[in-house]
C-alpha cells in the first residue's frame, strides 16, 4: 500500500475514536439534568400543548422506563447513541422539525462558506506569508505585519459592520442574505434543478449566470469577513517559519548553484516549512467552525446556525442544541482530516510518519 | 530579569502595557469617573428620555451621546471595561491553570495515561466553544423546564433522589456562574496542556531533572519547582493572547445576540441599525459606533502586542 494511503487510513482512524470521547463527554453534560430533563431528548413531534400535568408526568415516565434513563451512565449512554441512528436526532421545538434533517437541509450553506473561505485564505495565506519572511523587514513585510495585526486584531462583526455599511448601504455592490428576492422566487421553481444545494454550481449547471453572479454577490462578504483574521493568523505563522527556514544551509547552497530566487523559495524553501502552518491551521479548525457559524448569523445566510440561534430564543430545546453541538464537532472533525491529508499530500515527511 | 529588561527595551511592549494599564485603571476607577444610578445600579445608565428611539448626539448631559432609548455611552463604555477585564482576566486564568496542570501531569504520567490523556485533549480541541456554550445553556433551561411546571417541593422530586441530588447542582453551576464563562473555560484548555505538556517532555530528559530524581525527589515537587516553573512563561504567551480573544469573542456573541453579556458588544448590537441603518455612513452616528468599537478594538491589539513581546522571548508561537 502506498504511504499515503496508510497515512490517510490511519489518520481516518482517529475520528471515530474522538467522536465517541465527545459523545461520551456531552452525554456526562446531560446526565446532569434529572431524568424528566432527559427525557426531552426522546419527545416525539408534535407534542399535545394541552397536555395535563399527570398526562405529561405519565408520558416522561413511559419515555424513561423505554430509554433506561434512570440507569447507570454507560447503559443510558448506549441507548442514547442508539437512538441517534434512528435520522432525527429529536425534535426541536423551537423550529418544528426534527433536528438532524433541518441540519442537513441547510448543510449547504455553511459548506459553501467554509469551503470558499478555505480555498481563499489557504494560498493566499501561505503565499504572502512566505514573500514577507523571505524578505523580512523590507516594505513589503512593512505593509504586511500592519495589516496581519490589524486582521487579527479586528472582531468579525465590527469587520461586518463596516463592510455592511459602505458596501451594502452606501455602495451597493454587495448584499446580505443568501440571494435577492427575486432569484429566490426562481429557485422554488420547478425550472430550477438542485444538483448539490450550492447556489453557485447549481447555477452554472443550470446555465443560470445571472443567478450565479447574485449568488457571489451575497456570499463576498460573509467570506471576507471571515477569511481576514483566519488568514492574518495562517500568514504570520508562514512568515515566521519561513525566517527560521531562510538560514538554512541548502537555501544557502541551492543559491550558490545560480537557481533562481523563484525557484529557491517555491520549489526549496516553501515545502520544507509547509508542516507548521498547516498544522496551524488544523488546530484552528474549531475557531474557523466557530467563524462560519458568527459570519452566518451576522449575514442572514440561514445556515445551519439558524438551529441554534432559535434554540437560543426562550423555549428549552436540549435536542437541538445536542444535536447542533455533535453536528459541529463532526464538521471540525472532517475539516481538520481534510486538512492533514493536505499536509500529507504536500509534505512526504508528513506521510511517511518521520514527522510528528 | 534580562528578559524583564528584554521585554520592555521595545516601545511596542510599552504602549501595550501602558494600553493595559490605562484599562485597569479605569476599571479600577468606574465609579469615580461614571457612578451608577443608586436606583437602577448597572453597567447602563439612562440620562435621557426612554421614549427616545434616535440616539442623540454629544450634549452637555451625556459627553459621549446617548445609545437608542436614552443611555450614556460614556458610562457603558466605562463600566464595560471592567466587565471586560473581568470576563478576560477570570477566564484566561482558569482555562491556563487548568491546561497547565493537565499539560503537566500528562506530561509526567506513564506513557500509556499520557497518550491517552493528549488524545482527551485533541477531543476537547473538535469543540466549538460557541456549540459548547449552546449546549450548556440549554442543559440549564431544560433541568428547570423540567421542575417549572411541577415546583421543586412536589412530592414527585421528593421520591426521585436523582433529581434531587442533581438538580441543585446544575442550577448552583449555571445561575453562579455564567455559563459562556464557563464553556470557554471548558473549551479553551487545550493549548496550554499542550504546549506545556510538549516542554515537560523535553524538558523531563534534560540533566536537572534527573539529578532532582536522583536526590529523591517525588514526582510533584519536580513537577511543582522544576517543570511549571519552565512552562509558565511559554504559556504567559498564550494567556496573554487569550484575554484579549476571549472578550473580543464575548463581544461577537453578545452583538449576534446569542448570549453572553459584553457591554461593548451590547452597546453595538443596541445601536447596529442605526450604524448600518439606510441613508448614512458609518460615521453619521459616530456616537454610537465608535466608542465601543475602539474600545473593543484597541483592548485586543493591546493584549496581542503584549503576547507578541512575550512570544519573543520565550520562542512560542
């Protein structure tokens, strides 16, 4: 089997271990509130608003005796897992529907954020760091600390706010929400054909440039927004390991054999020092989730944070906001194996296990 | 000391502590500088009339204007700095505490526990906080949901000793103790176990610590004079970033108005449509866009600078 394909495997490996130790840890989470508390997990939907108290007293005790709620820890931690595969995840009633297909059905928005930000931020990050180590202290660098400290330094809705106003209000070339009224209106229709739930394929593959265009419109901000500070942080590791890297001896010789400056940095120096930045940025993972889900509700993008911010309206919805907190883990968890099989695509010491 | 002189030979790390300063002091010094209503005592004050939907401009009532309805801006901004040291301060010392000690014992424990507790720890870090602070903030309505309608004296809690037992203690944790507080503590842990668990490990070959072991030294007076002594300055840099992204977080989540309660970020969500409102720059009602947002700001660059000057010396990035 080739080394990569080991790495890949084995990196693979490690997911389920951490998503059950997190399950295991939210499930400890819930166990602290009494039974009657749990049982809300298992509630079916539509509940019967009118029920009585002995009515609801009865039927929380037919829901504990069924999912062994008064158990020990691991028993109720089994059913509850068990549970989980059953698609539904509970019913959230703050929104009225079951909680993991409402997850799913607005899946795509977040993903086209996240991965659009990513496929910005990476090589841009990667690439104006190393320009700025290379030449450390000249104006360039100058220019780029400035605005890498600014990045990081700036919080992403006071970033928003700033955007929204010259942008949207006075300039108009951007907008938030997900598509324009009247696009939207064209989306419901049976003309439209859902390929992947991305807006900005599915208008390609309907041939719909307008819609395309509308759709980049609304999606500008929300990445910038949230690709600034993420790149700041990715940009500033760069330089830095490449001020380490720009010493070393076989820069120094790869010089002295007349290659060209390009060729040093990009081919030489730039995939020897690739691992700690991207190690960065996986670690970051969580911080990135964490991004989309602010850069969603500041926007109106609708995403999969919608869930939460209407679990957090008054009404307790333990189920939704279980089943939004596995739901995020296992999207940090996919992006950071995205990340290190990057890394290990990149970076054959990364793959052949020589570097931890 | 050469790295106290080190620290402060750059006029960067001055304005940074100086920055710091400047907000500890006025934190220190919110009641003299802007004292509360005796009436209605918080970290917002109403000087105008509440039926006001226009934030007024600068006047002699409210130097700094007035957000919607008629509160100060100048005295939320001087109260909200202590709010935001606060939440910083009591957060990042937790979250270091903690890391630090679990870096260390991870560190020191037989290579099995070890792995095993790292592999605890790089779970920990697939957590969203704001997920975490979600999930526990729901945990806590739901437990009382479930006493609301019966009350806590029926004889149906009575009987049940679970619930007894249990519910008093989520209700203690969760109406003590803020619960964003509380998910970021939860949640941010793990890159100080790291890092310190990282130098403990080096550091655990190097020749004092074998002599120490050899003299017959336990295992915790190593860890206590010899290991977190070396790992604490590392983790300074950590920390001292962290006070600075911890409220600038806070803030985030209390302006989308998913909870926590930043007065800066308040003050911003309180006055955001009429920021971005239709018409106007984001200067046309400078009052009320400005203050918090410099103050937000130039509280987290101060805290950065001070982790970069610290990161310097002590080689972390």
């Amino acid at each position: 089997m080739p080394p990569f394909l080991q790495f890949v495997i084995r990196r693979f490996l490690v997911v389920p271990i951490s998503l059950v130790l997190i399950t295991l840890l939210l499930y400890s989470g819930v166990m602290l509130t009494p039974p009657e508390g749990r049982a809300s997990l298992y509630y079916p939907p539509k509940m019967n608003p009118n029920m009585t108290e002995e009515q609801l007293l009865h039927f929380q005790e037919t829901i504990i005796k069924r999912y062994h709620l008064r158990d020990p820890f691991l028993v109720q931690y089994g059913y509850w897992v068990q549970s989980l595969f059953d698609g539904t995840w509970g019913y959230s009633p703050s929104i009225s529907e079951s909680v993991l297909p409402a997850l799913l059905k607005r899946t795509p928005v977040t993903l086209e954020l996240a991965m659009y930000s990513l496929l910005f931020l990476v090589p841009i990050g990667l690439v104006s760091g190393v320009s700025a180590g290379w030449r450390r202290s000249g104006t360039y660098d100058r220019v780029f600390r400035t605005i890498a400290f600014l990045g990081t330094t700036t919080p992403s809705f006071i970033l928003a706010l700033v955007l929204l106003s010259t942008f949207y209000i006075n300039l108009g070339w951007f907008a938030p929400e997900r598509i324009s009224l009247t696009y939207s209106l064209e989306l419901s229709k049976a003309t439209f054909a859902h390929h992947t739930g991305l807006l900005t394929i599915d208008s390609l593959l309907n041939g719909r440039l307008d819609i395309f265009k509308d759709a980049w419109k609304h999606l500008a901000m929300p990445i910038f927004t949230l690709s600034l500070y993420h790149w700041a942080t990715l940009a500033r590791i760069t330089r830095a390991s490449m001020i380490d890297e720009r010493p070393k001896e076989y820069i120094l010789s790869a010089r002295a054999r007349g290659l060209s400056e390009r060729r040093v940095v990009w081919r030489h120096a730039f995939r020897n020092m690739l691992a700690p930045s991207l190690t960065s940025i996986a670690l970051s993972a969580t911080s990135i989730i964490t991004g989309v889900f602010v850069a969603e509700i500041i926007y109106d993008l609708n995403g999969v944070s919608t869930v939460i911010v209407a679990a957090m309206s008054g009404t307790p919805d333990a189920p939704a906001a279980l089943g939004f907190a596995i739901y995020s883990v296992i999207l940090v968890l996919a992006l950071m194996f995205l990340l290190d099989v990057l890394q290990a695509a990149l970076d054959p010491r990364v793959r052949e296990g020589v570097l931890k | 000391m050469h790295r106290f002189k080190l620290f402060f030979s750059r006029w960067q790390n001055w304005i940074g502590i100086l920055l710091i300063l400047l907000y500890v002091s006025v934190a220190i010094a919110a009641p003299y500088l802007s004292p509360q209503d005796p009436r209605h005592p918080g970290m917002y004050l109403r000087v105008g009339r509440a039926v006001e939907a226009r934030p007024l401009p600068p006047d002699e009532k409210a130097i700094l204007g007035m957000l919607p309805f008629g509160f100060d801006v100048y005295h939320s901004l001087v109260w909200g700095s202590r709010d935001a040291l606060e939440f910083g301060l009591i957060v990042t010392v937790c979250t270091a505490v903690f890391g630090i000690l679990y870096g260390a014992i991870a560190g020191i424990a037989s290579a099995r526990l070890g792995t095993w507790m790292l592999r605890i720890a790089d779970a920990f870090l697939a957590f969203p906080p704001i997920a975490g602070f979600v999930f526990l903030q729901q945990l806590f309505l739901t437990s009382m949901a479930s006493m609301g309608s019966l009350g806590f004296f029926s004889p149906f809690f009575r009987q049940t000793g679970d619930a007894q037992a249990s519910v008093p203690f989520i209700q203690y944790l969760l109406e003590k103790v803020n619960p964003l507080m509380l998910s970021l503590i939860v949640f941010s842990w793990m890159p100080y176990a790291r890092l310190v668990n990282s130098i403990v490990l080096t550091l655990k070959q190097s020749d004092f610590i074998q002599a120490a072991r050899a003299l017959g030294a336990s295992p915790f007076w190593i860890v206590r004079k010899h290991l977190i002594q070396n790992a604490t300055g590392p983790a300074m840099v950590l920390a001292a970033r962290d006070v600075g992204g911890v409220v600038l977080l806070q803030a985030t989540l209390t302006f989308i108005r998913l909870g926590g309660d930043s007065v800066w970020g308040s003050m911003l969500s309180q006055g955001r449509n009429w920021v971005i409102g239709p018409g106007g720059t984001l200067l046309t009602y400078w009052w009320v866009f400005l203050p918090p947002t410099i103050a937000v700001m130039v509280f987290g660059i101060a805290w950065n600078i001070v982790g970069d000057g610290l990161s310097d010396l002590y080689n972390v990035r």
